[in-house]
C-alpha cells in the first residue's frame, strides 16, 4: 500500500524537513517548493541523496 502512496510519502517527509531546518510548520506558500521537490523524487527513483541536494539548493532554504 506505502508503495502506491510514494508521493505523498515523500510530500510528508519534506514538510517535516521545512519545519526542522525553517523552524516553522510548512505553510501553503510551500506547496509550490514541495511539489517541485516530489517531481525531483521521482524523476530520481525516489532516492532521498538527489532530494536532499535539492532541497537544499533551492533559494527558500539558502535565503532563510
């Protein structure tokens, strides 16, 4: 079953990482960056290595 919900798995775990590394809950102003985040799983086989990257390359975790 977790299998067919790989998206929304990863979906939570980013949420999860906004609030650790922002130090808020994420917002829906963070839909956009988490979606973009979800297609990187994807597109990467959901291996968390190219996820993390991008995470924290993206300009709302390097402008915190």
């Amino acid at each position: 079953k977790l299998r067919a919900q790989k998206d929304q798995m990863v979906g939570s775990m980013l949420e999860s990482m906004i609030a650790y590394s922002l130090s808020r809950e994420s917002e829906f102003t963070d839909e956009t960056y988490i979606e973009q985040m979800v297609k990187v799983a994807r597109d990467n086989g959901y291996q968390f290595k190219p996820i993390l990257k991008a995470f924290i390359q993206h300009e709302k975790f390097t402008y915190k």
